[in-house]
C-alpha cells in the first residue's frame, strides 16, 4: 500500500504550499527594502535569526502593500531573505518553479537567485524533475526578442 504522505511531508508539509509561502516572503522582504519601507538594519537583523523564529518574525512584520518587486530586486536582496529558505532540495525545486512561473527570467539575470535556491546542486535538479517531470534547466526564459523587451520594460511579476 502506497503512502499518502512520506514522513518529511508530515512533519514538514508538502512542498508547493511552502515554496508559496516562501515566494511571500521573499517578495515582502525584497519590496520593503527596494522602496525603503524597511531599513537593512531590520532586514540584518531578521537574516541572522534562526531560521524558524525569523520565518515568523517575517510574516510578522507583513503589511507593506507596494508594488511586487522586480526579479533583480529580489536577486539583489537575496541576502536578506535566503536565510529563511528551508533546506529541502524539492521546496526549493518547487520555489523555482513559481519564480519562474510568476517571473519569466533568464538565469543570467538572477544569478543570485540560481546560487541561493541551489539551483546547480544535483539534488534540487531531482527534486525538480521528480516533481514537475521535467529539466529545471528548461524552466528559464531563453534570449530572444521577447526577453529583451523584458529588460526593457523591467520584469514585473505576471498578475
């Protein structure tokens, strides 16, 4: 008999609601800062806590409504918010995924991003193909037309 759930996703959750709550997060964290809503200070502060205690203490501190954040600002602000990131190689695969879903980037223009979620490591690459059933290296936007445009335009989430 199959399980329903494996031991890690009972104790944990499975991983699509929390690489949500993660891209929440790193959303929040990097808007704040990119507008200045939070001074680095705080954000400093919250980088060097534990892990879960910080995770709360970012939800905690919600409330900042401004325009979602460029892929370069959450690349840029990486620092901030990687510290919360769980360990997790199919959280983090399934975090690819909205960012990429949501985002639409090139690796290339989120380099920090590619290094933080663990991108290149062979057990996050697993993860993502056991979960999506397919190459996390395809996920990306190739250059073209459309993606210079982008960078033209900026690279506002798609709503």
């Amino acid at each position: 008999m199959a399980e329903l759930f494996s031991r890690d996703e009972a104790l944990h959750g499975l991983p699509a609601p929390r690489a949500q709550a993660m891209l929440y997060l790193i959303e929040g964290i990097s808007s704040r800062l990119a507008t200045g809503f939070w001074p680095r200070e705080l954000a400093n502060d919250l980088a060097q806590r534990h892990r879960e205690e910080a995770y709360l203490d970012a939800f905690a501190l919600d409330g900042h409504t401004g325009d979602p954040p460029t892929i370069e600002q959450l690349d840029r602000y990486s620092e901030y918010w990687w510290p919360l990131l769980p360990s997790d190689p199919r959280v983090l695969a399934a975090l690819a995924y909205q960012l990429v879903q949501k985002y639409q980037f090139r690796s290339s223009d989120g380099p920090a991003i590619v290094a933080r979620l663990r991108l290149r490591d062979s057990a996050v690459r697993d993860a993502y193909q056991e979960l999506f059933g397919a190459r996390l290296d395809d996920i990306f936007v190739h250059e073209g037309v459309t993606s210079r445009l982008r960078s033209v335009l900026g690279r506002r989430p798609k709503l």
